[in-house]
C-alpha cells in the first residue's frame, strides 16, 4: 500500500490553500496525501493516527509568541494555522512518525522544539544576502549557495554545496537543543535542520525538482514513510 502523508493547509484570502508542488513531489515519490485544514485536536489526532508521515509546508510568519518575543515585523499570522502545526509536530514526532518541514515548516519546527527565529532579516541581521531573491526576481530555481554539513544525512541526498531559491524573511536566530544543523547559507543562516525523524530545508525543493537532485528529498521522505 501507498504511504498515506499529512499535508497541512494553509489559510490566504479566506481560503484553505496548499501549493500543488508539494503534492505533487510527495506523488511522484509514490505517496497518497490528504491536506489537513484546521480542526479540533480530537479529530487531529485520529487523522494523523492513519498517516506515515507529516509535511508542514510553507507558509505566513510564525508567531512570535510561541518563542516569547513581542511582534517586530512578523505579519500575517493565523492563529488557527499555528495551533494546527504545532500540534501536528508534537503528535508525529511523539509517535516516531517521520516531519519534513519547509520554509515556514523549518521555523515552526524550531520553535516547537524551544528555539528562536529572527522575525525579519533585512532589518534584524547584517546580512548581504537577499533571502527573498527568489520573489524579488521571479526566479523560483535560483537564489544563493548553501553549504551542506558532510557528517548530515542530507548531504548524501545533496551532496556538499548547491543553489538553492530563497522565499524567506523570517529565519533561525537561536536553533532548538535537540536539533542539528545541517546546511548554512553563505551569511551563517541555518538553511536546513535534522534530527531522529525530522528533516527541514528554508527553501523550496517542491518549486525546484525539475533540477537534479531535488526530487530525492521527496523521495527520501517518502521512503522513509514506508518503514
Ligand atoms: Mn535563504
């Protein structure tokens, strides 16, 4: 039987969205999906409970409450979306079930876990880097280099060093205790995080996976879904 996954849903303009991409890279890599919307946390489980896996996809800015910040430049934010992911990452990873996060899945992950993420970084960092290049320029398979860790277990999926799009201007400031950092941009931005269970990458593999080797993280996730 095909691995069932849970994708989350998102809320923008009054409806529950989800890009086709993820769908899409979980399909190819030979997965059914359900897309999860808000719900009470009953239903949630009973839901997950049927699913191998979760994928936590883009989205709006995390709230900073969750790390106890004040808000300073996080916007929008959907209350309803939050308690959705956090309560998502708190029921896989406590049933061992495998998490793969992307863009805001990567800091909400962080901050599930207790870490802190900048809530802007044109305007809190000193970096050069333009995180959001891949929306300034409409160029959704380019955006900056990222060093990959060779003792991560993305690294055999990515080898060592490539391009990867940017979509992000919130990031990780303080990463969570008990998650590694596996991949760095240029600037020191944690760019991708793992541990038992959870693989996370701050930019967008589902809109690159017409370029080698990009698929394969799909694949991996999926794979690892089926065990
Ligand atoms: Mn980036």
């Amino acid at each position: 039987m095909k691995p069932k996954i849970a994708l989350l849903s998102r809320i923008n303009d009054d409806r529950y969205t989800l890009n086709q991409a993820y769908y899409d890279g979980l399909s190819t890599a030979g997965a059914d999906c359900i897309i999860l919307p808000p719900m009470s946390y009953v239903n949630l489980h009973l839901f997950l409970e049927q699913c191998d896996g979760l994928l936590v996809p883009g989205g709006n800015d995390v709230n900073p409450k969750i790390y106890d910040e004040m808000n300073n430049g996080s916007f929008p934010i959907e209350d309803a979306i939050e308690a959705l992911d956090l309560e998502s990452i708190r029921y896989m990873f406590e049933h061992k079930k495998p998490i793969f996060g992307i863009c805001r899945g990567l800091q909400i992950i962080n901050a599930a876990f207790g870490g802190t993420l900048y809530q802007d970084l044109p305007t809190q960092t000193d970096t050069k880097l333009d995180h959001n290049y891949s929306l300034n320029n409409k160029a959704p398979l380019n955006g900056h280099i990222i060093k990959i860790d060779t003792k991560s277990h993305l690294y055999t999926l990515l080898g060592s060093e490539l391009e990867v799009n940017s979509y992000h201007h919130q990031g990780i400031k303080d990463l969570a205790s008990n998650l590694k950092a596996s991949a760095y941009a240029e600037d020191g931005l944690v760019e991708a995080l793992e541990t038992d269970g959870i693989l996370a990458v701050q930019w967008h593999p589902e809109r690159m996976t017409s370029l080698m080797p990009f698929q394969a993280l799909f694949n991996d996730f999926v794979s690892k879904c089926r065990k």
